[in-house]
C-alpha cells in the first residue's frame, strides 16, 4: 500500500518515504540485477528474491546509500500489457 513503509517495523523518516522498482519481463535480468545489487556487503536484504503471488521474482533490498530498491519480473509485459 502506498501509505505503509517498505520495512513494516519502520518510522517514516526524511528519504524513506520512496523507493525505486524495477521491472523487467526477463526473469535473468532481474535475478541479474539482484545479484548484483546484493554483492555489495552495504545492501540490506528485505525481501529475498523469489515467487510470490503476483511474480515469479520479486525481491526488495536497500541500497548502500539508503534506496530501498524492489524488483518485480512481470511476464505480460513483454506482451505490452501494462495495465
């Protein structure tokens, strides 16, 4: 929900209140991003990548400069279903 925090435990404080979502209709690009993304010892799993019940991917992490990042593998849209 847009009025909740990534991280349910989390107060709203000055730059927590956005995150950046990433979505790619190639499953490697995103497992691919998450890798990388998570090599650096700085980034914070919150959500590992894996199936949940809108994807077979999708993960969330925070970045080493605070960004709470989410990935999202979304097959339709490679067939320009956007909706």
């Amino acid at each position: 929900m847009a009025e909740e925090t990534m991280v349910p435990d989390e107060r709203y404080l000055a730059g927590n209140h956005m995150s950046l979502c990433l979505q790619s209709a190639d499953k490697g690009r995103i497992e691919s991003m998450y890798e990388s993304l998570t090599q650096d010892a700085r980034t914070e799993v919150i959500t590992p990548l894996g199936p949940v019940v809108f994807s077979e991917a999708y993960g969330i992490v925070r970045d080493p400069f605070g960004i709470l990042i989410q990935l999202t593998y979304d097959k339709r849209l490679a067939d320009g279903d956007n909706h």
